[in-house]
C-alpha cells in the first residue's frame, strides 16, 4: 500500500521547513490517494512544476514510492497556473504544495 497522500505532504513541508525553506499546501486534495503536484519557486522569479510520474515508471506492480516527472521547468509562474488549473479541471481531488526553495531535488523522487 502505497503512502497516503497527507502524510506524504506532511513529511514533504517538515522537511522543507527544516532546510530552512517555506512550503505551503495551496490545494488540499483526497487525504488518501490524491495526486499531488509541488510547484517550486526560486530566487530567480521563475518556477519549476513537478507531477505525479506516470505508472510505466515504476519498477514493479508493487512498488509503492511516489514518483515524479518535471512537468515545467523555469518557466514564469502564469504558464504554472495554467497548467494546474488544466489539472484541477481533470482531477479535482489533487493536491497542490509550494515550497520555495532553490534545490528540492533530494526530498522526493525524480524520474
């Protein structure tokens, strides 16, 4: 069984707190199994979008990590907007998380 989806987020924030960054949930999705999307700021203005990465990246029919696929990145924060407005249309149990921070790379996995 796979992490549920608020714990997920709730470890996320603590750890981004504790690099000495901020994170925020902007969009509060289902607590068990919602996707969820982290919307990256940096100091440059511009901002990187992570998505839930698709099942052909998983290891194992099993496996039971969260995954995720830079669906954005260094783009201006209107061109996220969009996109996750697009995703919220299609799932609207999602979850949105921001962290500002300029390296996120290490707090969750990437494909």
């Amino acid at each position: 069984m796979r992490l549920r989806s608020h714990i997920f987020v709730s470890s996320l924030l603590r750890n981004a707190f504790g690099r000495g960054g901020y994170a925020a949930v902007l969009r509060k999705g289902a607590e068990d199994a919602g996707a969820i999307f982290i919307r990256q700021r940096g100091r440059s203005g511009y901002e990187t979008l992570y998505a839930p990465a698709p099942q052909n990246f998983f290891d194992e029919e099993g496996d039971t990590s969260r995954r995720f696929e830079v669906r954005l990145r260094g783009v201006e924060a209107e061109a996220v907007e969009r996109a996750l407005s697009s995703e919220i249309r299609f799932d609207p149990d999602c979850w949105i998380v921001e962290l500002e921070l300029d390296d996120c790379s290490d707090l969750f996995d990437l494909v």
